[in-house]
C-alpha cells in the first residue's frame, strides 16, 4: 500500500474553511503524503492525521492574522503553517523562508502547482536574509524551536508595532513564561497566548502572540538592519 492511500477523506470541517480553494488543499494534502513523505519533509506516521494535525491546525491561524499585511513564515518546512494560510488567506503577502534547499525545491513546486501568486519562497535563514528581506507585519511558525529562540530569529524581521504568531503545544505558557526576558531584550511590548479554530479543530490551536514596538528585536538588531541597508545601496549603485 503507498503512502497516497493512508491519507485520509477530508473531513467536513476542511470544505468549511478552504472554500473555494479545498480542491487546492486537498492536492496539498497529497502532495505532503508522496513527495512530501518520500523527500523526508514529515514522517509516515503523520499521513493519517494531516487534515486535523497539520491542515486545519495551521489554517485556523488565520483567525489571528490581520486583513491585507504582509507575512514571513520562518522555518516554513513543508509549507506549514505558510501553505494552509495562503490557501484560506489570499489577501496576504507571504514569504515562506526556509534554509534547507530539497524543502525550498518542494515549497516552490507547490506554489507554482496550486497557483498561489501572493506567496513567495526564499531560500536562507533568518539571520542572513536580515536587512534583505523586507520587514513585515507578522511572523508566522511553527515547531521550529523553543520560543527564545524563535524569537531570536523572527522577531528582527518583523516591522514596528508587528507580531509573530507562534503556532505552540501545551507547553506553551510554560515557554512564555521562561523567554520572558529574552522577548523583553528583543523588542516585545505584548505577549498573550490565543486558542483558534473553534468548531474547526480538537483541541484548539495554541497560539503564542508577541508584540513589538518601535524596535523589533532591540538596538543590536536594528543597528544590523541598518548596516544591510547600507550594504544593499552601495551594490545597487554599483
């Protein structure tokens, strides 16, 4: 038996918030169990449960998302949460940044398939695409890392008074409470924990907000924002 067969139907709830783009996410749930599964991006074992673990999980993000700004999603993967939200969202400008080249190879592959115009795929880190990349409004991950460090990462890229949205387990207030000084250094204003997708998903999706100021991710980072720019105006003049 491949792979392609222990996918599941989708569920009633996914006709619901893929709309007009269910077919798309269906494709997408496909994809993720051959290519997906045979590339090395998920494990076999999560085939049977991508609708409810992966799909709607991420999809419901989008109740956190405001209307029409621009996100990054750091460490995007297979494309989650990045793939589900551009599906249900197409009023977003999305990056999906990831460093790994087969991962890149497959997030271009499906946008090009599924036809998602207002998504883009880079190919680096948070870290080196800084002052390159062109700050947004919020941040989108998850299961990349321990939140101080996602926070480390993605916070920088975000504009003034922007957010990160992470998508997080039960350990997520126990996280929060422990990154607390490192969001403080980084910029963070705001932090509150979210639960979305009522009616959608059991459980909820946890989701841990963090909201910056005027200096997303503190001197050091917007002295390093400054320096690229810099750096990025003299070759243009070149």
């Amino acid at each position: 038996m491949t792979e392609a067969a222990e996918l599941p139907p989708a569920p009633e709830q996914a006709r619901e918030v893929f709309g007009e783009r269910f077919a798309d996410a269906v494709r997408y749930a496909e994809l993720l169990a051959e290519a997906g599964v045979q590339r090395g991006l998920i494990g076999p074992r999560e085939v049977p449960r991508l609708w409810e673990r992966h799909l709607l999980n991420c999809a419901v993000l989008s109740e956190a998302v405001p209307e029409g700004v621009t996100v990054c999603d750091v460490g995007s993967g297979a494309g989650l949460p990045g793939i589900p939200l551009a599906l249900v969202r197409e009023d977003l400008n999305i990056t999906l940044l990831e460093p790994l080249l087969r991962r890149t190879n497959f997030l271009t592959e499906v946008v090009e398939l599924l036809g998602l115009d207002h998504v883009t795929v880079v190919r680096g880190r948070a870290e080196e695409v800084l002052g390159t990349l062109q700050p947004v409004h919020v941040v989108t991950a998850r299961a990349v890392a321990p939140l101080d460090r996602l926070a480390a990462w993605g916070i920088p890229l975000l504009r003034p008074y922007g957010e990160m949205l992470a998508l997080k387990g039960d350990t997520a207030e126990e996280e929060l409470k422990a990154a607390a000084t490192a969001l403080s250094k980084l910029g963070a204003v705001e932090t509150s924990i979210l639960h979305v997708g009522e009616g959608v998903v059991d459980p909820l999706s946890t989701v841990v907000r963090v909201e910056v100021g005027e200096s997303p991710g503190g001197v050091r980072f917007a002295a390093k924002r400054a320096k690229a720019a810099r750096t990025g105006r003299v070759r243009r003049r070149r």
